[in-house]
C-alpha cells in the first residue's frame, strides 16, 4: 500500500490534487491564516500517478461549504474536495470555477473605483470561460487571467 504523507483525518475537509507548490495560496483563498483555530496539515510536492506531483490540504473539524471551496478553481482547477465524517469519505467532487466572485480578487487596473485609497468598495467580477479562464471586472470591464497576480 502507498504510504500516507500525512494521516487520514476523523472529520473534515480534504482538498486532494492541488497543482504542485500551491497549496498556500488555496490557504489564501481559503482565508485560513494565523489567526484560524483549525488544525490544518498542508504536503506540498507529494508524487502523483496523475499529476507528477501535487499538494493537498486537510482542514480538520471544518466543513468548508461548496461555493467558497469552488474558488480555489481559480488557481487549482484540477483540486477534488473530500469531506470526510468518522474516517469516510461522505463526498467527493471536483472544484469548479463560480461564475460571479465577490472579494478574494483584486482589479488590476489602478484606476479602477474598486482600487480607490477612499471609500473602498468590494471587487466584484465575472467569471469567464473561453479556451482559458478569466475574470471581468464588474465596475471597469477590465479583464485579466493572472489570478495568482491578483489575490487580494
Ligand atoms: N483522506 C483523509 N482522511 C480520511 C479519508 C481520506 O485525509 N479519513 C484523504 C486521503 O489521504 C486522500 C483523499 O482524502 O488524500 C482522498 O482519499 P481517497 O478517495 O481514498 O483516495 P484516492 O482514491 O487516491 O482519491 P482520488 O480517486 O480522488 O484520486
């Protein structure tokens, strides 16, 4: 049997498949930093059949739902999420891009309003897909598919 990088968890959330090397910023995403409570283990370049190498992240005790767990499609497109109960794996499913985002985001056009010093106001984008993915901001229009650049 392959040996576990690291241990099978009671409860909670498992994001498997993450590009190699970007599992910190799925953390980001996740908003999950210094100051969270959840036990969090985080292997970065584990081999992969599929992958060559991947990161995965295990957030115990946490059931992080769907639509924040689907942002991380910006950056790991290929990630699957297990959610585990009592050592079981209760669901699996592959992250999907959402199609609207608020946050997480920020417009890379400078004199965007979203970017004003003054009264600053939440990003908001669309989520485009055409041969690649890529982001419309909703006050300025523009458009930018370097999301790693881009996190708030
Ligand atoms: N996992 C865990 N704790 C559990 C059960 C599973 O941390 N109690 C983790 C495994 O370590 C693995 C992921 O959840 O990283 C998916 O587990 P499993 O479906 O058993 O593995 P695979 O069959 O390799 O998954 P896939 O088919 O998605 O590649």
């Amino acid at each position: 049997m392959e040996q576990l990088t690291i241990s099978k968890i009671r409860e909670g959330t498992v994001i498997d498949h993450i590009n190699a090397g970007k599992a910190p910023l799925v953390l980001k995403i996740l908003g999950i930093d210094k100051g969270s409570k959840e036990t969090v283990s985080l292997a970065m370049n584990v081999p992969s059949k599929k992958m060559g190498k991947k990161d995965i992240v295990k957030v115990e005790g946490k059931f992080l739902g769907e639509e924040e767990l689907n942002k991380i499609a910006l950056i790991a497109p290929g990630a699957t999420i297990n959610i585990i109960k009592d050592y079981k794996i209760v669901k699996k499913f592959k992250v999907t891009p959402p199609e609207k985002l608020e946050g997480i985001l920020r417009c890379p056009n400078r004199n965007c309003i979203s970017n004003a010093e003054r009264e600053p106001i939440t990003p908001k984008f669309k989520i485009v897909k055409k041969s690649t993915l890529f982001a419309v901001c909703e006050y300025c229009g523009r458009r930018f598919s370097n999301f790693e650049d881009n996190l708030e």
